[in-house]
C-alpha cells in the first residue's frame, strides 16, 4: 500500500530553480543561481529542503531507445488468477528488461504495464513470457503507434 506523502509550499524561486532543472537537469548550479539571483550556496540548500521533503527524487540521463533498435512500444494489462500473487507476480516482473513500469490499478486489469520491445516478434515472445507466469489468468495489449505527449507535472 502506497504511503500518503507530506505536501510542502514552494515558492516562486523554488518554482524557478525546479522549472530550470527539469527542462536540463545538467545545468550547472551557479548558472542556475545567476537566473533566479541567489547564490549557488543558497540554490544547494533549497535543492536539499526539496530532496528531504521528497519533492525532489532524483535527476536522470534519458536514452533514447530507437537508437538501440527498440521501435515497439505497448501497454499491458495484466489479469491475474489470485488477489494474494501481486507481489509475487510484481517481483518476477522486476527480472523483465522489456517491463518500464508496473502499475497496480483499479478496473479491467490487476497490473498495467509499459514494455518496451525491438519489434512486433519481440513482443509476441514477451507476451508468451507473460502468460507463463503463475497466477497470470491473461493479458492485453495495446501498441503505441506514436507519443504525443512526454512531460512532468507543472510546477
């Protein structure tokens, strides 16, 4: 069961220094301080306020994986045998490369997944694996044709 986490105030130079570091997460801290017009010592103590307060959870480098040849795209709703084998189920799903996210979810499905495949071959295999897992009942596919929206919550 997901925690309720603690909502915090930010203000208008934490919104700054937050917009600037989520559209180039590289951008050195003094660039960063002359923008919003705070030292450099002033921008580490507020990123480390919004790290503790976990409104922050880290930064990342993004790969783009056409480049490594995987052009497919799906979504997967996963229907299981039994209530009590999620965790089970989740913790087999984590040793699949091609599962991005796992998603417990209210309605159709039990679990709902993001996989990511070389090809439309690749993922019939990957599909087939799916369906071998004990307490997989069935699943369904959806293959994305295209991302038109990529972005993070507005601060």
């Amino acid at each position: 069961m997901r925690q309720k986490t603690k909502s915090i105030t930010i203000d208008g130079i934490d919104k700054k220094i937050l917009r600037m570091l989520m559209k180039e997460a590289r951008t050195p801290i003094l660039e960063v301080a002359r923008n919003v017009g705070i030292s450099g010592a002033a921008i580490h103590q507020r990123l480390r306020k919004l790290e503790k307060a976990k409104l922050i959870s880290g930064s990342q480098l993004i790969v783009n994986p056409e480049v490594l040849g995987y052009t497919t795209c799906a979504f997967v709703g996963v229907y299981l045998d039994k209530e009590g084998d999620t965790h089970t189920i989740i913790k087999l799903l984590h040793r699949i490369p091609e599962v991005l996210e796992c998603h417990y979810t209210s309605g159709h499905w039990n679990l709902f997944l993001k996989v990511l495949c070389i090809n439309n071959d690749h993922l019939i295999q990957l599909l087939n694996s799916l369906q071998e897992i004990g307490g997989v009942f069935r699943t369904e596919s959806l293959i994305s044709l295209n991302q038109e929206i990529d972005r993070q919550v507005k601060v």
